[in-house]
C-alpha cells in the first residue's frame, strides 16, 4: 500500500504545481497564434501519442527548397474558414482511435495554454465528425503538465474572465 502525499498524489511526489507542472482539465482552451487562431477547444488526450488539428481542403506545395501545406482551419463548425500555411516538417503513419491507420503530414506550430507558449508537432487531418477541433496529446504534455480528468476547461474562453485568486464576486 503506498502512503499518498498532500494532493493525492501516491509515492510522495506532493502536488503537480509543488512540482513545477500545472494541471490541465480533459479539455481546455488553446490558441495556434502562428495559424491565426487564438482560442480553439482541445481535448487532452494522453491516450494519443501525438497532437493533431482538424482541416479542410490541403494541398501542398513547394515553397524554394521546402515543401508547404496550405490548409483551411475551421476552430468550430459554423465558424468561418480561416486560411493557413505551414513547412511540412514530417509525414508519419498514425493509427486514430478506431484503429485505422494513414499516413499524416507533420507540422511544427507554436501553442498557447494557460498563458504558456511553446512549439509542439500537429499533424492535419479531418476531425469534422469529432466533438474537438484539436487533440492534445502526450508529446505536447510532457514536462509541462499534470491532467486531472475531473477538471474541464481550467483556463478562460474566449470572452470569459476569470478572477484572481481570492476575488469574490
């Protein structure tokens, strides 16, 4: 039986912030400044491997030596389009949830969460059928956070305001 540390954390490790990682819900608002998007739903995934973004109509292209993508991003399903570009820096196979794999093109991108900005891999696909434009999975996580599946949305949305610690109201 192991003794559990302050936070409920088993072994003694203490909290995710005592730590030094903050703790994100199983979805949470993110933003893709360098796309043009600055508040997309995500859900937090550390069953996936690797993040990926929901697009339309690709095509890519060579831009000097470097091969391109350019995308249509749709942050919600009556939202407008918005047009995108980005270096492809990988293509990998990836097996989705069913089981189905394909081979995705990889991008490099930075995201925002929390306040925090730091470059994570996405690759593009359609997830029109999914309920989240935006998988974040564990290569974006690692290091950086804790997920606590009993939290959602641990940051504010667009147009909300979150007061500080210790405000009423």
């Amino acid at each position: 039986m192991s003794a559990r540390a302050p936070g409920g954390m088993a072994g003694g490790q203490g909290s995710a912030e005592a730590r030094g990682k903050g703790v994100l819900g199983w979805r949470e608002w993110v933003a893709l400044p360098e796309l043009g998007l600055t508040a997309i739903r995500a859900k937090v995934d550390t069953g996936a491997r690797t993040s990926c973004l929901h697009v339309e109509s690709s095509e890519t292209f060579w831009r000097g030596d470097a091969e391109w993508v350019r995308f249509q991003l749709r942050p919600e399903r009556d939202a407008e389009a918005v047009p995108a570009e980005a270096l492809i820096v990988d293509r990998r196979d990836v097996t989705d949830s069913s089981g189905h794999r394909s081979l995705r093109v990889f991008i490099r991108t930075s995201l925002v969460v929390r306040g925090q900005q730091y470059p994570i891999e996405l690759n593009l696909t359609n997830r029109l059928q999914m309920l989240f434009p935006m998988l974040l999975g564990r290569t974006a996580l690692i290091g950086r956070w804790m997920v606590d599946p009993s939290r959602s949305f641990t940051a504010p949305g667009p147009g909300e305001h979150v007061p500080p610690s210790g405000a009423s109201g």
